[in-house]
C-alpha cells in the first residue's frame, strides 16, 4: 500500500456564470405607530452593466395606510399613501482619483449613485421628496472598519398643496410655528461620514470575541455650499429674511450621532445585549428649526418600548389636549439607553425581558413645547423608564420580534407621580410592538 504523505489535495472546482438579471417583487404588511397598512414593491437588478461588476437598480415602490382617528376635528381619519421610485448604481471601486490604489480597488470599495422621488397623499395635504446622492464607502482593519462618506446628498422638500383648515390649524404661524417651519418648502444640501467599528471580523473565521460589540457614529453638515454661494451674492433673502439657493430656502444644520451595542453570550441559550445611543443635532444660519424629517423622536419598537412611536417627550412636555400632536413630539436631543436579557427556548422561539430609558429634548425654548428643553441641571429628571417582557419567531431568514412594554418613570406627569412602576394602569402605561429583527 503506498501512502501519500504530501500537504497537496486534489480539487475540481466548477464555475457557473450567475444571473446576470434579477427581478424582486414585495408586499409587506406594515405598523406605523400603531396604523396598519400594506406596502408593495417591484426591484430590476443587472449585476454587470458597465461590464465591470457594476450593479444598477430600479426600484418602484407604493405604500397605503389605514390611519386611525386621533383628534376630534377628524382631520386625520382618512387613509394615507405614497409612492415613489429610485434608480441606483454601484461600481465596484472608489472613483477618487487621489486614494492609494490598494484602496480603490479592494473588494470592500464601491462608489455609489442615486436618484429618487416619494410623494405622499393625506388628504390634508400632499408632499413630495426629491433626492440626489453619491456615496463612497470602503472597509479597513481586515473588515472590522466600515467607512461611508457621503460628500454630496441633496434633498428637494415641497407641498404643493394642502387644505384650508390644515394651513389654518397647523401651519399658521400664530396656531403652531414648529410645523409651520417644518413643512416648508425648503433644499437640503448636506455631506454626511459614517463609521462602523466590530471588534470581530465579520468575513474570516476567527473566533468571535467573548464580548463582541458594534460602533456606530456619523456626522451631517447641512447648508454649507448655499451659505458660500449666496455669501458671494449668488442668492437673495426673501420676504422672511431667509437666503434661498435657486430662488429656494436651504436648512443649515449640524448633526452627530453614536450608538454602542455590546452582546456577552453567557452561554449558547443565554445572552445580554445592551445599548446606548446619543444624538445632537443643531439649526444655525438659515434655520430655526431643523427640518422635521431630520429631528429626533422618543418611543417605539427600537426605542423606549413603553411608549408608541412618537408619544415621548420632549422632556416634560405634556399636551391634554385632543388635537393630534406628532408635530410636537420632535427634539434635537436624543438619549436611549436600554438592557435586554435573552433566554432561547427552542431553536425557533426566544424570550427577552428588558429595561428601558431615554427621551428627546429641543436644544431651543420653543413656545409650542413647553417643558421641552434640554437642561444639564434637570434632564436627568425627564428620563422615561420602561420595562417588559418580549417573545421572538427566528426563522434563520427572518426575526419576527413581539415585545409588550410598561412605563416605569413618566416625565410627562406631575413631578411627584412618576413613578408610575409603583401603581401602574395598564391603559395608560402599556405599548404594545410588532417589529421585524432585534432592536439592538
């Protein structure tokens, strides 16, 4: 018997040419606060179309939601839909003529390309978004280190009409400024950089670190190309004293953002994951008020769970009122902080306790949000606390997440009745959330 004592192996490997076409089509049911609806979608793909492994996308998407009523004028009993499309390309390495060429044309680079439009149809008004992008984005540190830079992004805002009684109600500037500021027309030119830091290797096969954890941090400027352009007489203030780019009113704002996510694995059916997340935006310049797609909000699935989507804060604000109050639920502040503990019953089912806290403030005294501002000698007082119990479906492809959340600490009330944990009504205090994925 002769015995082969060579390190070499004999291999065949066969390739097949992949699709080079790919067709998607979605339909997902949705909750938004508590509203359901449906949302469908149709994505084209061609993985090759520059011959170069570049990847363009057309994707067309529509969206219907049942809106429940919440205010006695019955101005938002009515269904909501939107609709838009977006055309996207990926090319397989950094266009950057002044990068090392190791790092453009690595496997993780890719320059990014975009354009979009959504509208969206209530029946007190109808809105549409126009968006321009280009984004880089390349990893480091053996794929522990996600850089993204977007140097130019640029967002169209406008109403082209809503009601009467929404403009008399909601955007008068005597009735409510916030949203008067909010929904205007208005152009956002900003340029944002993105970092994701994982101390373990998410491609190669090391052993995954006792605590592995997540990073993430971003910047956003907003406004500094118009403010050089028209501070070189290229624009005009209007009738409200505000520059306008392309006869257009542009927000000026800055942005930061970080998010710490650590996991300790205790044992293959035991885990605590934990997560602290901080967000500062300010208006400067052109801007009061920051654009409202860009503030904070407070509650939800992903936030303090003993709250529905935006229903907390700003800090101590409280509104008794019957009127419908999203435009007011809004910050520049953001704090969540949040310890889950996970127990995994069978391969299918997991069971979560987790405590809660956070809120959101404004970083101005705004009049219509009352209790609302950021104070380093108070917002500690104003940190809503939240506890539960959650369940979750993982289907290896999908993590179906149900979690029921009670308030422990509520800063919307009366200092000395708070501590809603020591006599809870469940009315009140419990929120219920439908989610996909974990939270953190």
């Amino acid at each position: 018997m002769q015995r082969n004592d060579s390190s070499m192996i004999d291999s065949r490997i066969t390739l097949f040419p992949g699709n080079l076409h790919y067709l998607q089509f979605g339909v997902d049911g949705t909750n938004s606060a508590g509203d359901l609806g449906v949302a469908s979608n149709v994505t084209y793909e061609h993985r090759n179309f520059l011959r170069g492994g570049e990847t363009f996308r057309v994707r067309l998407n529509a969206a219907y939601e049942f809106i429940r009523p919440t205010d006695s004028l019955d101005l938002l009993d009515n269904s909501y839909y939107e609709y838009g499309a977006e055309v996207f390309l990926s090319i397989p390495q950094l266009l950057l003529p002044w990068m090392l060429k190791r790092l453009q044309d690595q496997p993780s680079a890719s320059t990014e390309y975009a354009i979009g439009a959504n509208f969206q149809k209530r029946p007190e008004y109808f809105r549409q978004f126009f968006n321009l992008s280009t984004r880089f984005q390349w990893s480091s540190m053996e794929w522990k280190l996600l850089h993204v830079l977007e140097p130019m992004g640029v967002t169209y805002v406008r109403m082209p009409w809503s009601s009467e009684r929404f403009k008399e109600l909601y955007l008068s500037e005597e009735a409510n400024p916030i949203l008067r500021y909010s929904y205007d027309e208005q152009l956002i030119v900003r340029t944002a950089y993105n970092l994701t830091y994982t101390n373990y290797n998410r491609i190669g096969r090391r052993a995954m670190p006792k605590i592995p954890f997540r990073i993430r941090s971003g910047v956003e400027v907003a406004g500094w190309l118009p403010r050089i352009v028209t501070g070189l007489g290229g624009g005009e203030q209007n009738s409200r004293g505000f520059y306008e780019f392309f006869k257009i009113p542009y927000a000026e704002y800055v942005k930061g953002d970080i998010d710490f996510a650590p996991t300790y694995r205790i044992d293959d059916q035991r885990t605590i994951a934990a997560h602290a997340a901080i967000g500062v935006a300010y208006p400067y310049g052109n801007s009061t008020i920051l654009p409202f797609e860009k503030r904070y909000f407070g509650g939800g699935a992903n936030s303090v769970r003993g709250w529905s989507t935006r229903t907390l804060g700003p800090g101590s604000y409280n509104n008794d009122s019957t009127l419908s109050d999203f435009g007011r639920r809004v910050g520049d502040v953001k704090l969540d902080f949040s310890v889950e503990y996970r127990r995994k019953l069978t391969k299918l089912i997991e069971l979560a306790g987790f405590v809660d806290a956070g809120n959101i403030w404004t970083i101005r005294e705004y009049s219509e949000q009352p209790g609302g501002l950021f104070e380093w000698s108070n917002f500690y007082k104003e940190l809503a606390v939240a506890y539960g119990l959650g369940i979750r479906f993982d289907l290896n492809f999908l993590l179906i997440r149900v979690d029921g959340g009670m308030k422990a600490h509520n800063p919307a009330l009366p200092v000395g009745s708070r501590w809603t944990i020591f006599k809870p009504n469940f009315g009140r205090d419990f929120a219920f959330h439908f989610a996909i994925g974990y939270p953190f």
